[in-house]
C-alpha cells in the first residue's frame, strides 16, 4: 500500500498526503511562492473577499459568473465552473474523494477529507521522501495562510504526468488544505495544462474554498443553490 495515502484504489494522479490515523507534528519550510493571499475567517463563514483569495466569501446570492454552487452528495457545498461533471473514489478516512471535471477533461478539482492533524503536517507528509510523487514532480512554492480565524496552506506544484488523466503536456497543480469551520481538515485541489496559464487553476481553487461549507454544518448566507 503507497504510504501517505488514505484513498482506496486510487493512483498516484490524487494528492497522495492523507493517511488513516492522527497526523505528524511539525511545520515545513515556507518556500517562496507565486500566490500569497491572507484568509481571515475559516471556510464556511461570511467575509468579503472580492479579490479572490481564498477566504471565504459567499455572502452574494449567486457564485461569480461561469460558476454554479454544488450541494454535493458528500455533505459538503463548494462552487464550481458550470457544466463539470462529477466523480467519486472511496477513502478510507472521511468523505469520499470527489473529482469535478471540465468536459475536456484537462481542468479538475478534487476534494477530499485530510486525516493528519494539521494543513501542514499533511503537506510534510506529501513533500516527505515516504510519499511517492506523480511523474516530473517540481515544487514552486509552499504558502502558509494562517490567520486571524483561519488555518491553511497551498501547494503549487507541476507533475509531467497525472494517472488517469489525459495528456495535456505539464500539469499545474494547487493544492489548499485547511481547517474548516466543524474543525475538520479539508483539501481543495485544482489541475490544468500549465501551457495555458496557471491564473485560470488559481481561480478555480479560490472560487470552491469561498464557497466551501463542510457537511452536517449550517453556513450563514448559503444561497440555496442545489
């Protein structure tokens, strides 16, 4: 069984860092990184954040345009771009890894349930040699967002190849854990061809966290979108 991973039968194309059991203490190195927001307020609660950083914000009635909110079948709320279509894997912690998916299939965002006991013990997990890394593996920078009400961090990273998924030449991976607001640890993460930009995968990610509100928990100014 690949260390460092709690998904079952999943390859090596998910962000491998979950693992059943309490997580490592510690805290990596920040390295420099292209993106560097601040969230002031745990995801699942209202703050503006016009800029899109991150931080949650859904205290407008409707997601920005080209998106749609999701009640996903997980429990959880989260937007999406409109029309991506929607997959599941099993875990053996927590929620199930769900995958939403553009129709091309070259842009995706993953969510799933994060078993160590901090957004930055699962990131020492997945940077650890113990953790197998997709093919052309190459770290850009390991951001800490905590805050004032807010604990997280973002892995932006590119892989030559993701298992399962089509050839799109060099992935752009981004990838944010943090705690949510019923205090437990969540991942979002977001892939797309690095030929065509890396803002549209930052944006992606910043526009689900917004909109992310973890299950069985009541979110203020949830718009009511299924």
């Amino acid at each position: 069984m690949v260390v460092g991973a709690a998904v079952v039968g999943v390859a090596v194309s998910l962000v491998l860092t979950l693992v059943v059991g309490k997580g490592e203490g510690g805290k990596p190195v920040v390295a420099a990184s292209s993106v560097g927001p601040t969230p002031s307020a745990a995801p699942g609660t209202v703050s503006e954040s016009p800029s899109g950083s991150g931080t949650p914000s859904p205290s407008a009635s409707v997601p920005p345009a080209g998106y749609e909110v999701r009640h996903d079948a997980e429990g959880f709320r989260i937007a999406v771009p409109e029309g991506w279509s929607r997959s599941t894997v099993d875990s053996s912690y927590g929620i199930a890894v769900v995958s939403y998916r553009s129709p091309d299939r070259a842009h995706r965002l993953q969510v799933y349930q994060v078993a160590e006991g901090s957004p930055d013990a699962s990131f020492e997990l997945y940077l650890s040699d113990q953790t197998p890394k997709p093919d052309g593996f190459q770290e850009l920078g390991l951001t800490s967002l905590d805050d004032v009400g807010f604990t997280g961090s973002r892995l932006e990273y590119l892989a030559g190849t993701i298992g399962g998924e089509p050839d799109v030449g060099t992935w752009h991976v981004v990838d944010e854990r943090f705690v949510a607001a019923d205090g437990n640890i969540y991942a979002v993460a977001s892939y797309g061809p690095d030929s065509d930009g890396r803002d549209d995968e930052l944006g992606h990610l910043t526009t689900a966290v917004d909109w992310f509100c973890p299950p069985d928990t009541d979110c203020d100014a949830d718009p009511g979108v299924d």
